[in-house]
C-alpha cells in the first residue's frame, strides 16, 4: 500500500500497530532516492512501527511486504496507522 506523497518534518511520526501471524512487513517513507527511513516487522505476534522522517521533505508512506526468503505466505492485521506531530 502506497499513500499520496506529502511534506513531512522532523516532529512528526508515523505509527503502525498491529498483529503479524507469519510473513512480515516494512513501514516506511521513500523519497527521490528510495527508503528514506524504515522499520521491519517479522516476528509474530502484535507490533507497534514507528518512523519519522529524517529530515523535512516530501515522502509517500509506503506499507510493503517484508518476507524472507523461501516464502511467500503474509497475514496480518492492521489496526491503525496514526500521524503523530510531537510539536517541537
């Protein structure tokens, strides 16, 4: 899953939570060069992602497989994903 790419700064965090059966998962933001800060998920069981960009600029939240090698079996439930601004 791909959000719209927007303008995100330093303050603000992007916040996943879930739970993972099997498989995994990388949360992340991707600008002009590719993953610009990330966080994989692959263990089992229920998980909270945190990633924050890190520097100002425009980003698209990329939510994406994570699997390793061998498989290709994902299941996981997604219950939020939350844009948190800390205000500094």
């Amino acid at each position: 899953a791909a959000w719209r790419p927007r303008a995100f700064d330093a303050a603000t965090m992007i916040i996943a939570d879930g739970t993972l059966e099997r498989g995994g998962l990388t949360l992340g933001l991707v600008g002009d060069s590719g993953w610009a800060a990330k966080v994989d998920v692959d263990q089992p069981g229920e998980f909270r992602a945190v990633v924050r960009a890190p520097h100002p600029g425009i980003y698209q939240l990329v939510l994406a497989n994570h699997l390793r090698a061998g498989s290709l079996r994902n299941r996981l439930s997604l219950m939020r994903v939350l844009t948190v601004s800390n205000g500094s």
